[in-house]
C-alpha cells in the first residue's frame, strides 16, 4: 500500500502543468466557461437587464460581486440552463486611467505565472469602436481560439461613461457574434 501511496504521489509531481490552458480553469469569483448559472444562483435571482444588442442570440446577466463592482455573464437566449459563454469582472476607476492601468499590468503579470502556454496576442491602446475613448489591452488566445483579456476603457470626457478595467473570459462564438451581429 505505501509504494501505491509513493507512487501516486510522485506521478502528481511529475504531471506537466497544463492546468491553466484551458479556458474552463480560469475563474472568476468562482465561476467559469461552461458552467451554469443554475449552480450558484436560483433562477428567481437571474435577471436580465435591457441591453443594446439588436442580435438575441445571447443575453446578458449582471450580478453584484464581493471582489468587482459588477460581473457580466452571456448567455444564450433560449439555454434553459444558462450555461456560462462569456463572464467579465468589472472594477471602476473614476478619473483614474493610471491607477487602472497600474492594476491591469498587475493582473497581466499574474496572469503570465499562470498561462505559461497561451500567446499573448494583443497588447497595447486601441480606439473604440463607438470612438468614445480607448482601450488599453491585453488579451491571451486559448487553442480553441477563446481568449482572456484584461482591459482598461478609458472613456472621453464627453461620454458619459465610467472608466474602468475589465478582466474577462470569451468564447470565440462570442467575440464572433459581437463584432458581426451584435449591434448590427
């Protein structure tokens, strides 16, 4: 019994550390790609807010958090199931770009201990597409072409809009539908 004990012990040391190169190991507040809403929340607690998007493919629930001032999860419209596709943790940093932008290359630094196998490939300002400010971005692609990204959005003084920094996880599906039907 105590060389089966060592052995499986030492097998666990010697495992590559793959364990972070899925989309389903990133968490946040303790939910990931893949799971249901059903297993944290009752369905009466799920509420969907009105949002801009002209496309119903998917729907957006906000929920207040402990550790972010909002999350945002997608859905699909017609899952009964509400399984998780897309979920982002929303910090406000009112006036702050630069505090903001401290706490993303933290976060970014933290993120490449832990995604040693994915590519970095975004980093740096890119404008809004609405033109109402920029974004200050880093996104990490998954295999699968799903990705992590940790954004600043640093909004005009003419918009009214809170800057603030988003750390999410997308599927492909979704950032497809985004940009080619979404608002469309």
């Amino acid at each position: 019994m105590k060389k089966l004990l060592g052995i499986l012990v030492l097998g666990l040391f010697l495992i590559t550390p793959s364990w972070a190169d899925d989309i389903r190991d990133f968490e946040i507040e303790g939910m990931s790609i893949g799971d249901s809403l059903l297993d944290y929340f009752n369905e009466s607690e799920i509420e969907f807010p009105k949002t801009g998007y002209k496309d119903k493919t998917y729907k957006a629930v906000e929920i207040q958090s402990s550790q972010y001032d909002v999350i945002q999860i997608l859905v699909k419209s017609d899952d009964k199931k509400y399984i998780i596709h897309s979920i982002d943790g929303l910090i406000e940093f009112e006036n702050n770009i630069k505090g903001c932008v401290k706490k993303k290359n933290e976060i970014v630094g933290e993120m490449l201990e832990v995604f040693k196998s994915l590519n970095k490939v975004a980093e740096d300002n890119w404008p809004m597409a609405s033109g109402h400010g920029k974004l200050h971005l880093v996104r990490f692609k998954f295999e699968s072409g799903d990705f992590a990204e940790v954004t600043c959005y640093e909004y005009n003084d003419s918009w009214d809009a809170q800057d603030h920094l988003r750390i999410g996880i997308t599927r492909i599906e979704v950032e497809n539908w985004i940009i080619d039907k979404a608002f469309k």
